[in-house]
C-alpha cells in the first residue's frame, strides 16, 4: 500500500503547486498565531482554491474556540480540522459535531504513557496524529523534531494515523519502514528557513515517501 503524505503549513501558490503536482493526499493550513507557518483564513482560501478536490484541506488550530474555527470552516471549507492542542476528547467529539467535519487529533509523544493517552482520542477522532513533544517554549507542532519511532512499535489503532515530528526527505523513508507507517506529515524539514518552504525539498520529501519518481 502506498504512503499518503500532508505537507503543512503552505503559503505561497509555489509551495502548493508543488505538493499538488509531486503527489500529496492532504495540504494543510496553519492557523496558529504564533507559528511562522500561520495564514489568515482570507489567504488560505485564495490558496486552497489551487487545491483539486482530489487532495484534502486541512486546518490546523490549537485550542481554538467556536468563533475561530466557524471563521475558518466558513472561509477554507476544510475537509479536516486539525487539532494541535490541549483539547479534551470531549472537545474533539463536540467539534467534530459542531462543524460536521473530520476531525484530526494530534498528540506530542515521548513516552510509552503518552501513547497511551491517544486511546482517549481514537473514537472520537477520524484520524490521529503522532508528534513529538516540542521543547520548552517551543511551538506545539513544526519544531523539527523526532521521537523515538519505537514507541509506536506494535501499536494497533482502529484509526488512520499519520506519523509527524522532525521528517525530512532523508529520514522519511526510514520512519516508514520502523513504524509501519501509512501517511506521513512534514512542515519544518521541507523547509529553507522557519516558514519558508522550498518546493524543491517538498518534491523530494514527496518522492521518498510515496515512492513516486
């Protein structure tokens, strides 16, 4: 089965263009105010209108309330809503019913117990998403950092996943293999700087991921 990858965090035609054409299942658009990577829902929308219907959009927020993400839905028309935060799964399941959208939980991971806490999440959510714990001050997501892909060893979800924190087009293959990963998900190691995307880089992260030349 093929690897299906999100490139997050765009925000130029460019970079859009480019994880449109090297093959990407899901474009993600960052909300975050204080992530370099953070778009107004007025620009994401004029972005997303690149978007075929054939790949997905997804809103990234952390801890976001209804006004916000009513904004958000109402100008992108998402097909996902990340959720990058502190948010209980009794918040995930409301917004999940409040928007009427798939909703995509995302947990920083670093211990076995960690892991653990995603099972909270797993009938609640349409999709999960492993990331590693940023550091101290650190941004909650987009801080290019692993986690040790042991930890995922052997784990069964009755959810798709998706594997994130610190990918990049070298190590991407490898994260796959060791975790038996099926979708991945990039936004700082496809990147020349913090918020600047190389659409070059993301065409080779693409390329190892997807296995697509």
């Amino acid at each position: 089965m093929s690897t299906r990858a999100k490139i997050c965090g765009l925000k130029t035609p460019e970079t859009v263009a480019a994880a449109v054409e090297g093959g990407a299942s899901y474009i993600g658009f960052n909300f975050y105010p204080r992530s370099p990577r953070a778009v107004t829902p007025e620009a994401a929308a004029r972005l997303a209108a690149l978007v075929p219907a054939s790949v997905a959009k997804v809103a990234l927020v952390v801890d976001a309330d209804d006004a916000l993400i009513d904004t958000i839905a109402g100008a992108l028309a998402p097909e996902i809503l990340q959720l990058h935060g502190s948010e209980t799964p009794e918040r995930v399941a409301a917004i999940r019913v409040r928007t009427g959208r798939k909703v995509m939980k995302a947990l920083a991971i670093a211990t076995p117990a960690d892991v653990e806490r995603m099972r909270a999440y797993e009938f609640v959510a349409d999709l999960l998403m492993f990331d590693a714990k940023p550091p101290p001050g650190g941004l909650p997501g987009g801080n290019g950092l692993p986690f040790d892909w042991r930890l995922l060893k052997d784990e069964r979800w009755s959810r798709p996943w998706l594997l994130a924190g610190g990918l990049t087009p070298e190590n991407v293959a490898e994260a796959i293999r060791s975790t038996g990963a099926t979708q991945v998900d990039v936004s700082s190691g496809v990147e020349d700087r913090p918020g600047v995307k190389s659409p070059e880089k993301i065409r080779q992260f693409l390329a190892a991921a997807t296995g697509r030349s």
